[in-house]
C-alpha cells in the first residue's frame, strides 16, 4: 500500500494535472487526441485490477464486499 502522505500528494498532483489541462489548450488538444480505445484500455487497466483485488478480499471479509458487488449489479441494470 502507499502511506497516508503518499495518497494526499497523489491527490493534490492529479488535481493540479486536472486544472492545468482545463486551463492550457495546447495540453487539451493533446489529451484530446488520444484514442477512446487507447483510453478506454487504460480505465480498464485500473478497474479490473481493482476489482480482482475486491474478490480476493470476498473470503476475508465477506460482509464488506458482497454489498458492493450486489450494489454495482443493482445500479447497472
């Protein structure tokens, strides 16, 4: 895992990242002609991997993940 100062700092650059591409167009029309699938591919990355550690985690604490998986289920249909 990261610290507590690690996880705050990554917060704060990427917010600084957000505002930055908003405010300088030569980087908004950079970002902007990155593919869909390309950035689809990476949201990918990140979700699955999040969701393979949540059901890794489903025979440790059971009662925590299972309303999560059902709440995603729910909200998806």
């Amino acid at each position: 895992g990261f610290s507590m100062s690690e996880a705050v700092a990554a917060f704060i650059v990427t917010g600084v990242l957000l505002i930055a591409t908003g405010l300088f167009r030569p980087l908004t029309k950079l970002i902007s002609r990155i593919p869909p699938s390309v950035a689809s591919g990476m949201l990918a990355g990140i979700v699955v991997t999040f969701a393979l550690n949540a059901v890794k985690t489903i025979p440790i604490d059971p009662w925590l993940i299972l309303p999560l998986i059902a709440a995603f289920f729910v909200i998806r249909l």
